[in-house]
C-alpha cells in the first residue's frame, strides 16, 4: 500500500476521491490545513503528498518534504504556479497534475458570473425575498450582439468562445499561440491583446499564471479597456493587478467585475470568516462594489469535474511506486 498524505481537503474531496479508488491500493490520510513549510512534517510516513491551488509547495516545503521520504506531489489540479518545480527536481520528487477535468464546468461558471452580474440576477434574488419586486436599478444589456474577448485559447478558452458565440456575440480571441484552423471553424477573430482590450465590450480570462501573465491587466491595461466594459476572470487571480483594478472601479471606467479567483485568495477562499469578518483590506474593498461579483474560487465544482479530477489523480498515483516515479518531472496524467 501507497500512502499518501492528502491536504486542504474538504468533503467532497474525501468522498470523490475515495469513490475513484478502487484497486489502486493507496493509504489515505486526510487533513484539512493546508500544506506549507510549517506543516510539511505531516507528511511523514507517506510516499506521496496531495495538493491543491493553494498550498504551497516553496523550496523550504519541497526539501522538507524530500527529507522524510516524499518522492510524489500529486496535484489535483492544472496550475503548477504554487510549486517550485526546480526545487522538487533537486529534491528528487516527482509533480503530477490534472491537466484538464472539465474545461465546460470553468467556461460555464464564467458565463453564469457575467449572466448574473449583467442581469443583476443575485440582486432580484435577495429583493424578491424581502417582497421586494421593484425593477428599478436591474437594468442589463443583451449579449447577443456584443463583442466578446477571450484572453487565452486553451480548452477552456475554446469552450467559453463557442458558447458566446452561441449567444450571437462577435468573439475576438488572442493567444501567444494563436491557432487559425480554430479560429476559422469557430467564427473567431483572431486578434492581438491590445485590439482585444481595446474593442470587446467583455473580456474573459482563460490564461495560466507564469511570470509572464502575472498582472497581465494592470493600470496600462485597464486604461486600454472600452470603457464600460465587463471583466471576467475564472482562470488565477495574479493575473489581475488587485490595487489597479480597484482604481478602474472607483474611477468608473469599467462596467462590471466578475471574478472567481482573488489575487491573495490563499488562506481565504474555501474557508468560512463569517465569524471574524475579513482581514484583507483589498478584498473587502472589491466586495463594496456594486458591479462587482466574487465567488470563492468554485468554478471547477461540477460533479463531472469532481470525476474526473480524482480519476486521474489516483492514476497518477497508482502509476507511481518505488522508482516508477520520474524525480524532478512534471506529468501530466491523463485526460481521457
């Protein structure tokens, strides 16, 4: 038997993961903190670690890790950005990910955040519980028509554009890639950043977080933008300048902000403050806004993605076994 420490899990973590099992022969333990340099030492006795988007995995963790015995970090999940992957290397451990579980579940959240922000939907929702069913201030626009810009053409890039496209909205998409063949067969334009900020009425996110993109929307960007234009961002919060978007916001060149990632998410998203309120000044701030909609980092949360995340993790792990794992490579797992 594998044994395999598990970190920040939550319920439905527990419960897939258990359920895509089977054979593989693996020895759970499951913790509800997350893994750092500080709790490293839990993972004594395991050959394997399980990580999510916001543990992390620094140099201090990784040694630490290697030291009582680590050889795996199985991340459940597609971003690699909280692993210091040079460091595993030196470390002899192996990364595994979940290279794509459910492009449609994040694409699909995307679109409902903006559907619902546009049409003040969570608004008339709290209104009409108060038998409140005054219209007045619930004003949207239609999407058909409008011009969308996808910022990165992954999966799940691809799969926002064709339902937009399905909206009867023009799709203008950019990537550092761009594939033409797609874009013809989609009916998308293929177009550079800055025509992208500068001409959609919405702009979606879709890109990984690599020293490249981090605050890829930053001041510059946000005065590129049409003004009144709507921001999506399902992909990691980084990507977007926190204190230049709360300067856009109060100088009202934006229309809307729909977010399901937070640039300093770690230690609160996924996590109940109810009790104690906020600490982050930034986040408290956004939330302020009335054209502003956060969720909590939920976007993969469909039972399909939840599926097929724990299906290929335990692949990846199952794959594994002493000197099966390939020390300092980063797998991909697969997606099938």
């Amino acid at each position: 038997m594998r044994n395999v420490s598990f970190y920040d899990t939550k319920p439905y973590d527990r419960e897939y993961m258990l359920a895509a099992e089977g054979a593989a022969g693996l020895g759970w333990t499951f913790h509800e903190f997350r893994l750092t340099a500080g709790t490293a030492s839990t993972a004594a006795g395991s050959e394997a670690v399980c990580a999510f988007v916001n543990d992390r995995l620094d140099r201090a963790c990784l040694r630490s890790l290697g030291a009582l015995g680590v050889r795996h970090v199985a991340l459940r999940c597609a971003g690699t950005n909280q692993v210091d992957l040079a460091a595993a290397s030196e470390a002899g451990i192996a990364v595994t990910r979940v290279p794509a579980y459910s492009p449609h579940a994040v694409a699909e959240h995307g679109v409902a955040l903006l559907l619902t922000l546009n049409r003040r939907i969570h608004r008339a929702f709290n209104r009409v519980r108060e038998f409140n069913f005054s219209l007045a201030g619930l004003v949207g626009f239609d999407l058909h028509g409008k011009t969308v810009g996808i910022v990165g053409t992954g999966k799940i890039g691809r799969c926002a554009a064709q339902i937009f496209r399905g909206f009867g909205c023009r799709v203008m998409a950019c990537d550092i890639a761009p594939d033409a063949a797609w874009a013809l067969a989609s009916g998308v334009e293929l177009a550079s950043m800055a025509e992208v900020l500068e001409r959609a009425d919405v702009v979606s996110l879709h890109v990984p977080l690599t020293r490249e993109t981090h605050h890829l929307l930053d001041a510059a960007a946000f005065a590129r933008m049409k003004p009144g234009a709507f921001l999506v961002n399902t992909s990691r919060g980084k990507l977007v300048d926190t204190r230049a978007l709360l300067a856009a916001l109060k100088e009202g060149r934006l229309g809307g902000v729909a977010l399901d990632v937070y640039e300093e998410e770690e230690g609160i998203f996924f996590e109940d403050h109810s009790q104690h309120g906020l600490r982050d000044d930034d986040l408290a701030r956004l939330l302020s806004f009335p054209n502003v909609l956060v969720t909590s980092h939920q976007a993969f949360l469909t039972r399909e993605a939840l599926s097929e995340i724990a299906r290929v993790t335990v692949s990846n792990l199952a794959g594994g076994g002493p000197g099966g794992w390939l020390p300092g490579t980063l797998v991909g797992g697969s997606a099938a």
